[in-house]
C-alpha cells in the first residue's frame, strides 16, 4: 500500500463506505474519478479497510513500529 498518498487512501476508505461497503463499486469510483491511473488490486482495497477498520488509521503501520518507548 505505500506508493498510495494519503488523500488516495482516504478516497478508498470513503468510497468504500459510500458505496455500501461494496469493493467492486469502490473500485469503479475510482477508475471513473482516476481515469489515467491504474486502479488498486482487490486484495490491497481490502486489507486497507480492514486496517482502517482495526487502527482508525490509514497510513502505514511500519512507522508506528518503528517508534520506541522512552526510557524512564
């Protein structure tokens, strides 16, 4: 998922939803608002709402792993 910016994520997520959690419409907002970019594979639509579903987040988790707990 990290060659998609944030706003592109953002317009998955709320397509998703608006289309009434419908993958394949989702994907078709997105062909006919992006004509001249190549839609998202099935898979990557998915595991993205399942991340924004189980985080809140759509961003990349890799940098929240990355953060260590200070020391006290």
């Amino acid at each position: 998922m990290g060659h998609y910016s944030i706003e592109d994520r953002v317009f998955l997520v709320e397509s998703y939803y608006s289309s009434g959690e419908n993958i394949t419409s989702c994907l078709r907002k997105w062909s006919s608002t992006f004509k001249n970019r190549s839609k998202p594979d099935r898979h990557t639509v998915k595991n993205l709402i399942e991340r924004f579903e189980r985080t809140g987040n759509v961003g990349d988790e890799i940098g929240a792993r990355k953060i260590k707990p200070e020391r006290q």
